[in-house]
C-alpha cells in the first residue's frame, strides 16, 4: 500500500511537470505562429485600367405626357343641345364638339343691331341740323352758340352709336360661343356632360379634355453632374432620345427641352424628349425608361464595377505597386455603362486589385490569385452585371 501510494504521487508530479512545460511551450509559440500569419500576403485578384471610346449615354426613368392637352369649357351658361362627337374619337381641328342653346345671345345681337340703328338714325338727323345751322350761322340768322350745340349733339351720338356697335360685336362673340369647336387635332377624353345638361362658364370640371397624343413627350430628370455633357452635345447636334416601346421595338425621339433651374432639394435637372406616335401606341401617364446619347466620351478610363469600393472619403481602388504592396487612390465613379465603371482619378494601365479588396489596408502586401482566364472573366461579368443593374434601381 505504502509503494502504491508513492507511485502515484511520483506519475501526478510527472503529469503536471509535463502539462506545465506543454503549456509553456504554447504560449511561446503562439506570438510567432500569429505574426508569421499576420505576414502572410493576402490572396487577391487584380485587373488593369483600360482606355475605351464610349458613346455618353445617361438612363433615366420618366413618364409619357401629351405634348398639347386642351380642356375645353363653355364661355357662356346655357343648355347642351347636341354633343357632336364620341368619346375616345379622334377630333380634327376646328370639328364641331358641342352646340349650345343660342336664344338668348341671338336675342342680345338683336338688340344690340337694333339699339345701333336707332343711334344711327338719330345720328343722320342730327348732322343734317348740323348742316343746316351751318348756312343759318353763316346768314346771321341764328347765334354762335346755336351752332355749337348741333355739333355737340353730333359728336355724342357717333360716340353712342360706336358703343352700339360694339354691343354688337360682343353679342356675336356670345353667339358664336354657342358653337364650340375644337382647337387642336387630338385625341378626345371622357364626356362630363351630355346633351341637355346645363353648361356653366365657372364650372370646375372642363366639358372635355382634348390631348395630342402624335408626337408625344416623354418627361424625366437627369443629375445636374449630366448637364454639362448634355448641353455640349445639344450645341453639336440634336440630342438623340432612346426607349422601348409596347412591343420591345426601340423608339428613336429626340431632346426637346431643357429645364433653365436645377432643382434645389433633388440636385436634378428637368427634361422633356418627343417622339413620333403615328399609330398611337404610346400614351399619356404611361411608364417610360429612356436612355440619352450625349455624344461620344473619347479615351475613357473604364474598370470592372467590383474594382471599386467605398470609403468615408468616398469611392477607391487599390493600386498594386511593383513591390506587391497596396495603395489606395481614390476615384471618381461617372457612370455605369456597358457592364463597366467609367471612372476619372486613375490612369489607364493601372494594375488595381479586381477582388479580396475588403480586408486590404494601405501598404499591406497581397499575392496575386492565377485563375483560368475563362473563369475569371465570367466572374467579372456577372459582377458588374449586378452592379450595373443595383445603380440603375
């Protein structure tokens, strides 16, 4: 009993004088294990900085609206008597839409004719008394002041018989009103009377809305970074207008209008492009993505979308020195075109790195990854795919 107890005791001394040695030997190799991994190069992919010619393209989401749109109202209140047209029809200029009641205004430039001969009668009287106080005055037969007063009674009524003929011009005005014609060649909306309704000069809602709908306006905003190119291009050429149509067929419009104030609170500039619409394809309100040619960028540095990355101080790459160390240089991203970055900042032929770039830090050393050209192509693709498609949602 006494050997068995010693036994044990001496194999415990021995398990903790080993345990104690192993443990110390980890601490001591912990540090070196650690800093020959933080030595280690990080595994990265690298790509090079390209110069490209690219047309200036600037996608934007707008909406489809009627280049002319006319709300017709009556001018005068009065009783429909017809409605000359359908809704939906397409109105030439100058059609009959609506007749009014006319008794009334026919009954004003009555009047107003008669009121207008009777001034007119009186008025050939009073010149003849003129006339004849003329040759009296002359005789010595009648005072200076007779022959004043006949002029006076002259002048007062060819000044009530132009007021006259005046009534008569806005009586036929009001007579006319009872016809209303259509001012343009358009497409007409919804009827808000019918006939026998009563037609107010003050109502709220317009009899009907006429909207042109060939050529047809497409509405949309651009940054106020796209002006200057956008202005350039438009003091060359006329600016060309691209968007899809109903059945995916690409229209062709062009530039028409240039808002002359950016939007304060958005930093956006407002545009408006016309296309032709002979069969009326295209509607007013409808969805209208379209894409603006703005000329061509020549020498454009482009990279791969994944290239870039996004710091407090905005967008970089890492540019990977000859001794395989990174640097950041920050970059200015211009546009998304063509599953490419097109960037300013950086020159072409730079050897930036592609992907790993999120664990990076200025002046780290990095090992470039070899990956079969096929396969690292298609992953660049896809990347910039996504990336392009993110920008433009």
């Amino acid at each position: 009993m006494a050997m068995n107890k010693k036994r044990i005791a001496v194999a415990l001394c021995v398990t903790t004088v080993a345990a104690g040695l192993a443990l110390a030997l980890g601490f001591s190799q912990s540090p070196k294990s650690d800093a020959s991994a933080a030595k280690k190069p990080l595994l990265v992919s690298t790509t090079l900085s390209q110069t490209q010619d690219l047309p200036i393209e600037f996608s934007a989401h707008g909406h489809l609206v009627s280049m002319n749109q006319v709300d017709v109202r009556a001018q005068l209140t009065g009783i429909i008597l017809g409605v000359h047209f359908k809704e939906g029809d397409d109105i030439r200029a100058g059609q009959l839409l609506f007749t009014l009641d006319a008794g009334d205004a026919t009954a004003q430039l009555q009047r107003a004719q008669a009121l207008a001969a009777q001034v007119n009668a009186q008025l050939a009287d009073a010149r003849r008394d003129f006339s004849r106080a003329t040759e009296m005055a002359k005789a010595n037969f009648i005072a200076p002041s007779a022959l004043d007063t006949a002029a006076s009674k002259v002048d007062a009524l060819q000044a009530q018989l132009q007021a006259a003929q005046a009534d008569i011009g806005v009586a036929r005005v009001a007579l006319a009103h009872t016809r209303i014609l259509a001012p343009i060649s358009a497409k007409a909306g919804a009827l808000s009377v019918h006939a026998g309704s009563l037609a107010q000069s003050g109502a709220a809602a317009p009899l009907v809305t006429l909207a042109q709908l060939d050529p047809i306006g497409v509405e949309f905003s651009l940054p106020e970074q796209d002006l200057g190119p956008l202005l350039a291009a438009r003091a060359q050429a006329p600016v060309v207008v691209t968007m899809s149509g109903a059945a995916g067929q690409l229209i062709e419009g062009q530039l028409s209008f240039i808002n002359h104030t950016v939007n304060i609170d958005t930093g956006s500039i407002n545009l408006k492009a016309v296309f032709a619409n002979r069969q009326q394809l295209l509607w007013p309100g409808a969805f209208a993505p379209v894409t603006v040619r703005a000329g061509w960028s020549r020498g454009a540095v482009v990279l791969p979308p994944q290239a870039l990355l996004e710091g407090p101080n905005g967008r970089f790459v890492y540019r990977v020195g000859a001794d395989s160390k990174v640097s950041a240089m920050p970059v200015t991203l211009l546009r998304l075109q063509q599953e490419m970055a097109v960037i300013a900042g950086l020159p072409s032929g730079e050897r930036v790195v592609l992907e790993g770039g999120n664990k990076l830090r200025s002046g780290m050393s990095v090992q470039v990854a070899t990956a079969p050209p096929a396969a690292a192509a298609s992953a660049a693709t896809a990347a910039s795919g996504s990336m392009s498609k993110g920008q433009r949602e």
